[in-house]
C-alpha cells in the first residue's frame, strides 16, 4: 500500500465514521420522548453493556462471577462507578489468587 492509498483508506474512514455520528445527530429528534419505546430505548445501553461483560465473568470461571456479583452489589449500595470498579477489578484479582 502506498502512501497515497493509504491517505484514501484513512479519508474514507473518516468520511464514514463522520456520516455515522452525523446521521445519529440527526435522528435523535425524531426519536420518541415518551412512552414504551423511549422506555425501551433508555435501556438499549445498559443490555449493550451486560452483553459484553457477562460472557468474559462466565469465561473467567467462579472467580469471574464472584467478581461480577461483588461489582454489581458494590455499585448498588454506593452509586459510585470508581469504588464498583476498583471493587471488581481487585476481587476478581484476590480470587484468582485464592483460587
């Protein structure tokens, strides 16, 4: 690949990633403010989320899980992201230690 193909790839990528964020811009408007299907699309994020993480807590064996219950039930009862990460992140390694 040569430079000035490489110049194209990158333009084209830009260009879509750009259509991609604009065109989202756009909709969001028209997207419903109220009713079932706002509902349901406020929790679009979160079942995004929960498909990522849950099959690398189930992959990390009884250490993952744990892990995952103690980041969940630190986030719960503190409502702080920084101390439910730092819960998981060092459960998950004092249990791979244990374990």
């Amino acid at each position: 690949m040569q430079i000035d193909d490489a110049a194209l790839v990158i333009a084209g990528m830009a260009f879509a990633t750009y259509g991609v964020r604009a065109s989202g811009f756009m909709l969001a408007g028209r997207l419903p403010q109220s009713g079932i299907a706002a509902r349901w699309l406020k929790q679009i994020p979160a079942a995004i989320l929960v498909s990522i993480v849950a099959p690398a807590a189930v992959a990390g064996g009884a250490a993952g899980l744990i892990a995952a219950a103690v980041t969940v039930l630190t986030a719960a009862l503190s409502r702080n992201l920084l101390l439910a990460m730092s819960a998981g992140v060092g459960s998950v390694w004092l249990l791979r230690q244990v374990l």
